[in-house]
C-alpha cells in the first residue's frame, strides 16, 4: 500500500510508478497557483503538473486528429458539432449547455 507522507513516491496498485526526474522553472505566481491546485486535490505539485501536462498533450492529439478527419471528409456540420459539445459535456458531468445558458439568465 501507498503512504501519502512519501511524496516522491507514486504508486499504482501497489507498483512504484517510473518517473524521470526534471527542474522546472516558473513565475512565482505561477508556482503558488499550481501548488494551491494541488493541495485542493490532494495530490502532489509534480503530479498536478504530470496530470496537467498528460490532459495538454491528449487535447493536442485530439486536435489533429479532428484535423485530420476533416481534411479527409469536409469540415464538420452545426449538427456535429452540436453532438461532440454535448457528449463532452456529459462525458465532464456538466450539464448540456442549453440548461447552463438557462441558469445564467
């Protein structure tokens, strides 16, 4: 089993986790909004930034990909796009979009 208090260790089901080491520079600001987020989800500062950094690069392959897809077969319709925005939405638990306009009427 994992112990919290071992922030330099990253366990999944119970195997240690590779991770290469790295030193990161930011803005003060910066690195005081990151750790804040962090500690709100209780997790460690690198693996806010290894989470973070994972979901920029997943958007970017979906990016091109939809890029892709388009150039193959036209751009996408209203209604498509309709679609995708709703699935994504439910995908986050939000609501669909018409009910969050309604809300902030």
């Amino acid at each position: 089993m994992c112990s919290r208090a071992l922030s330099y260790r990253l366990c999944y089901r119970d195997v240690v986790a590779q991770r290469e080491k790295r030193s990161v520079s930011l803005p003060p600001e910066l690195a005081k909004a990151v750790e804040e987020a962090a500690r709100a989800e209780g997790t460690t500062f690198s693996a806010w930034l290894a989470q973070t950094a994972a979901h920029r690069l997943k958007l970017e392959v979906g990016r091109k990909a939809l890029t892709e897809w388009e150039r193959e077969n036209g751009p996408l319709t209203e209604a498509e796009l309709a679609e995708g925005r709703a699935r994504a939405r439910a995908s986050l638990g939000r609501e669909p979009a018409d009910a969050a306009e309604r809300k902030s009427a």
